[in-house]
C-alpha cells in the first residue's frame, strides 16, 4: 500500500503488521489500539494525530511527519524514525529503546520520563526538548543539537555527545557517568563543569 488516504478514516483496533503504507495520509484519522508493528510508514503523514499506547514496534518511519502528534507511551523500540519531524510531539513514558532517531527533528518535544537506552540520535535537532527523568544510557548523541533542552534527573550513563550543541542545556541532578562529551578520553563530568555553555547544577 502506497500514498494511500486514510483522511478521516475509522481505524481503531486495526491492525497494519508489516503492511506497506509509504507516504500514506493519516490526517484525522481514528487510530485508537491501531497495531502497526513492523510496518514501513517511509514518508507517511501522521501529524497531529493521538497514537498514545500504539505499536510501532520495529516500524519503518523514515521521513515521517509526526509534528504535534501524542505518542504518549508508545511502542517504539528498534523503530527506524531517521529525519522524522517529531516538532512539538508528546513522547512522554514512550518506549524508544533502540530506536533510530538520527537527524530527526524533535524540537520541543517531550519525553518526560521515557526510555531511550542505546537510541541514535546522530545529528538530531534536540532543542528545547524535555528530557525530565527519561534514560538515554549507552545512547548516542553525536553532532545532535540540545540547546536549551531540559535534562534534568536524566540518566546519561555511557552516552555519547561528541560534537553536540549543549549551549544553555539544563544539567540538574543529571547522571553522566562514564558519559564522553569531547573524545572517548574526555568524560562528560569533567566537560560539563568546564564549559560555561551548559548549565550544571
């Protein structure tokens, strides 16, 4: 299935496992319980649309347009969301262990609480996003853009922030154990305390 309208549609409980629904439309649609496990939704619309508590399990939502879209404890481990635009989305208590997050777009998100663990996030737009109490142990965020992002009591163990942008980021109660913010040699609780750029309390 491609570019397919599901504008308006009835979808609840429907389940897309494995289906093809690159570029489909989403707009309005009804996606209460909808499963989309191992779906390929490469381009598809979703923005706006209220995916609290659904399955994207190991989905495939490359280039996505999720912006302002609720996905509020949402299945998305292992999902591909490279390039996504997640601008202003809801991912509060989400599921995003492993997932792929490189150069999306997740300015002004919230993530309050939700579990990152070995996620990339390479070249990532992070700016004034929420990172309250959510875990990024072992998570990559090479080159990503945190300006101003809120990581407060986030669990930073073992992550990578080589080359980030951590100008007016919040550190408070923050874990950067064993995290590396210049070179694997240069651990983040000796950079951050350093560089006046970030804020560390």
């Amino acid at each position: 299935m491609f570019e397919v309208n599901f504008t308006d549609a009835n979808l609840a409980q429907t389940s897309f496992k494995g289906a093809q629904l690159n570029r489909a439309i989403f707009d309005g649609a009804i996606l209460d319980g909808t499963n989309f496990e191992n779906a390929s939704l490469i381009g598809a619309d979703l923005s706006g649309a209220n995916l609290a508590g659904i399955n994207f399990w190991v989905a495939k939502l490359d280039d996505a347009k999720l912006n302002g879209a609720n996905l509020a404890e949402a299945e998305l481990r292992s999902s591909s969301l490279r390039g996504a635009d997640l601008r202003g989305a809801i991912l509060i208590d989400a599921e995003l262990d492993g997932a792929d997050l490189s150069n999306a777009n997740l300015e002004r998100a919230r993530l309050k609480g939700a579990f990152l663990d070995e996620a990339r996030l390479v070249g990532a737009n992070l700016s004034n996003a929420d990172f309250t109490d959510t875990s990024l142990q072992g998570a990559d965020l090479s080159q990503a853009n945190l300006t101003k992002a809120n990581l407060t009591r986030a669990d930073l163990y073992e992550a990578k922030l080589q080359g980030s942008n951590l100008f007016g980021a919040l550190f408070y109660n923050t874990n950067v154990e064993e995290a590396f913010c210049q070179s694997p040699f240069v651990r983040c609780t000796e950079s951050l305390l350093e560089d006046r750029k970030a804020i560390v309390r």
